[in-house]
C-alpha cells in the first residue's frame, strides 16, 4: 500500500536579497502592548487527551486512517498481560 506524504522543506536564506530589501519603516513602532484577555482560544491546539504520534514512513503504508491504527492498537493492549 503506497501512502502519499507531505515534506517541508526550510527555504533556502539569501542573505544579499534580505539585505537589499530593508527599509526604514515609521509605522513600526518598537514595542507593542496586546491584551491577552481579548485573545480567542487556538483552534488548532491540542486538548490534553489528544497525542500526536508520528508512524515511521514503512509502518505508515499498512494504515490508511488513525482508526485502523487505533483498531490494531487496541487488539495489541487487549492480549498484553496485565501489569500490575
């Protein structure tokens, strides 16, 4: 089963470009105060029952979605022998 993945790759940095690109801006000013009380809460935060788990890219082409990953998961706690 072939997956498809998705690679980020850090951009390259040209720092002659970068250079050739500052500008003097009066807008900016040097210190911002934010009201964190006005903030919405992240939306794409995880809650604290949530886990990220990343599948090495030869384990991640036997599972199409998390519940088959949840599925086998499952069965393999259902036959470990209790701890104690």
């Amino acid at each position: 089963m072939a997956g498809s993945y998705t690679f980020f790759m850090k951009p390259e940095w040209d720092s002659q470009k970068a250079d050739s690109n500052k500008t003097v801006n009066d807008d900016i000013l040097p210190e911002y105060k934010f009201n964190y009380r006005k903030a919405k809460p992240n939306r794409f935060a995880l809650s604290d029952d949530q886990r990220v788990i990343i599948l090495d890219p030869d384990v991640a082409e036997y599972f199409k979605d998390s519940e088959s990953v949840n599925r086998i998961l499952r069965a393999l706690i259902g036959n470990m022998p209790q701890v104690a």
